[in-house]
C-alpha cells in the first residue's frame, strides 16, 4: 500500500515514529505530520496565512514533511501537492491518550481522517490510553493488520475507523469490541484566576471520565480492557428528523 501517515502531536512524536516502523517493512509510507503538537485543533484548516513545509530527518534517519498547520492541512497538503498520486490508506496516529466519547469532536486526530474519509480515501485514526505509554509497540502492530484488512474490505465512502487501545501488556487485552460514540459530556470546570496586572484569565479543565453510560460505547469498552474500534462517519445529517421538521410551522410557513 501506499501510505500517508500524520498525527495531531507534531512529526517528532513517538507514537507516529513507532507506527512508521511497523509499516515501512511491507508498505511505502510517506509521513506529513504538523511541525508541532496540534491537539485539541478539530477539524480547523489554515485560510489566513501560508502554509509552509519543511522535509525534516528524525534521529533513525527517517524522513517526513513537516507543515506549519493543522492535521486537516496535513492531509490536504499531502493528497494534493506532495504525494504523486492518491493514497491507498491515511492512518493518523498513534495519539497518546484516548480520544472517545465527545473528545472524538474535539481531536486533530480524528479530524484527519475524517478528512481523509472525505477525499474517497480508507482512512484510520488510532489512539492508546496512556499519555505516557510504553505500550506503543503492539498498538503499533495492531494497527498495522487493521490497516491490511482495510485495505482489503475497504469503506464506504464518507466513514472512517476510529481506534482505542488500552494502555496494558498484550496479554492482559480483553478482544477487540466494535462500539459506539459515548456522548455523555465529561465532568468540565473553568478555574478563574488574575494575572501579575490584575487581568482576569481562565483555565479550562476536565476531572476526565472514569465510567461511562452506554454499555456498547467506545469508552465503555476501553475501560474494560478492549480495543475499541468505532466506524464515524462524516455526514451528520439527523435523517429521522428531516421528515419532523418538514412540518413545523417555521416563520408562518407550512414548510
């Protein structure tokens, strides 16, 4: 396959670097990765400035394209300037700590292969528990076959495989469970605080969510040990709902 790899956390990122291992032996793998972490960024492009790359070679002699922008303009950049030609398969990751529930939303790297998924392309964003994981290794692997058997079955167009794998040795990982988006709202907070001039500034945070309220949820089944695997898909449209509001009285009108 022909491969193009990205991430959220910027092109110097272990988990990118340790995927690139697993996959270079049987495939050719271009990686266009942000210059620096990216996350929490969405599915935000860059209008209002130039985006600029930088072919960059990390310590084991590897080579990608570094971009000044967001995983989404990684993407676009890629398929439609550095790459010669479409890619088989866009896998963003690993991403270290998971991204379910409503942080899917909020990631740079799921947001890449949504992007991904919009250009026609088999796409996979993939994430481990841990913030500081040594388990990258088998995430690594497991992504790979996944990314295999993708390739083989393939996607419909507009859905993407969205990926958690728990931060535990191998032996301890329960299976891997198809599952659902959690959408209950973790537990937020703003701290307000005052800076040396007497500005009001604010910290937002979360407490992070240990349970979850749906049995077949993408979080639910991490935390019991599992690999979750969630199919996303781009279009959002709420199609039971099209009909309802056919028959709403909106602004005097029988719609």
């Amino acid at each position: 396959m022909n491969i193009l790899l990205t991430n959220d956390d910027g092109i110097y990122a272990d988990g990118l670097w340790a995927l690139y291992e697993k996959l270079v032996p049987r495939h050719f793998v271009t990686v266009v990765a942000p210059d620096r972490e990216r996350s929490a960024v969405g599915h935000g492009i860059t209008l209002y400035q130039p985006l600029r790359t930088k072919k960059i070679t990390v310590n084991n002699g590897c080579q990608g394209y570094a971009v000044d922008g967001t995983p989404v303009d990684c993407i676009k950049i890629g398929i439609m300037e550095i790459l010669e030609m479409k890619p088989d398969m866009v896998i963003s990751g690993i991403n270290p700590g998971a991204n379910v529930g409503v942080n899917i939303n909020y990631s740079g790297t799921v947001a890449a292969a949504k992007e991904a998924a919009l250009y026609k392309v088999p796409a996979i964003s993939v994430s481990i528990q841990g913030r500081k994981t040594s388990a990258y290794d088998y995430a690594a692997l497991f992504t790979a076959t996944l990314a295999e058997n993708v390739y083989e079955k393939g996607l419909p167009f507009g859905t993407f495989l969205n990926v958690n794998i728990p931060d535990i040795p191998k032996n301890k990982i329960q299976g891997v469970r198809i599952s659902r988006q959690e959408t209950a709202l973790y537990n937020e907070f703003v701290e307000k605080r005052v800076d040396p001039r007497n500005r009001t500034y604010y910290w937002h945070g979360t407490d992070g969510q240990t349970s979850f309220n749906t049995p077949e949820s993408d979080g639910t089944a991490l935390n019991e040990n599992f690999i979750s695997i969630t199919p996303i898909q781009c279009d959002a449209t709420d199609y039971a709902m099209i009909e309802e509001l056919k028959g709403w009285n909106i602004e005097g009108f029988k719609l």
